[in-house]
C-alpha cells in the first residue's frame, strides 16, 4: 500500500509536466510537424522510462521503480521546450504580421472614411447655415461630426 501511495504522489506532483508536454505533442501533430511529434510522443514511455527503470532499478531498487515515471516525465519536459518553442515563435511571428496587416487595411479605411465623412459633413454645414455659418461653427462641426460618422461606419465594417 504505501509502494503504490509514494508512486502516485511523485506521479500527482509532475502532472503539470506531463500536460505542457502532452499539449505539445498535440500541437505539434496538428500542425504537421511529424517528425518533432514523433519524437515526443515516443520519448515518455520509450526513450526516457524504459532505460530510467533500468538504471534507476539499479541504483536505488524499489525506489528507482517508483521514481521512474516522474523521472521520465521530467526528461519528456525537458525535451518538449526545445521542439515546441521554435514553432511558438515561429506562430507568434504570424500573429503579429497579420495584425499588422490587419491595422494598415484598417488605417487605410479609417483615412477613407473620414475624406468622405468630412466631405458630407461639410456640405451638411453648409447647407444648414450658408456659407457665414460654415466659416464660424463649421470648423468644429466639421470635426467632431467626420469623427462620429467614422467611429459608426468602423463599427458597421467590424
């Protein structure tokens, strides 16, 4: 009872390792990085705990055994950041750039709209009070207006 109490303990305590690694594995696999995936999928039961049963068998006896699987665990981890962290930058990298694209096109529009939204309101001013009125009031008008009919038209495009 307490051999298999010990086991799950020291089990129970790296799980957090086992995930990182475990999403990895997945992330790698979806994203068709065979090879990388190949690699940590067989490296927790196959590279790292057979031959960690083996030595820590022994050098500690019953403890090697139960030591075995966490020790694995933490050797899969330790392989998992080098082959995930490429491809997080690598996908960070992407995320950015599309933004970026993403923020020009929308900087374009905005610039768009408020040529257009100015030019309306414009007209607008003028035809409420002549060209007197449009000269005084028309300015701030003018301005605070193209920035309301932009701020809705970015709205509608979003």
């Amino acid at each position: 009872q307490e051999i298999g109490t010990l086991a799950l303990r020291l089990q129970c305590a790296l799980i957090p390792l086992f995930a990182f690694t475990c999403l990895s594995n997945m992330m790698l696999q979806t994203m068709g990085i065979a090879g990388r995936a190949t690699v940590l999928a067989m490296a927790r039961q196959g590279l790292f705990f057979i031959p960690a049963v083996w030595v820590l068998e022994h050098a500690f006896g019953l403890l090697g055994v139960q030591l075995a699987q966490p020790v694995a665990d933490v050797l899969s981890f330790l392989l998992a950041i080098p082959l995930t962290l490429p491809v997080c930058r690598f996908c960070a990298g992407c995320a950015r750039a599309r933004l970026q694209k993403k923020f020009q096109r929308r900087e374009r529009f905005t610039i768009f709209l408020r040529l257009i939204c100015g030019g309306i309101v414009s007209d607008a001013a003028r035809m409420r009070g002549g060209r007197r009125n449009a000269r005084q009031t028309g300015n701030r008008f003018i301005y605070y207006a193209s920035i309301t009919l932009t701020v809705a038209f970015q709205r509608w495009y979003n």
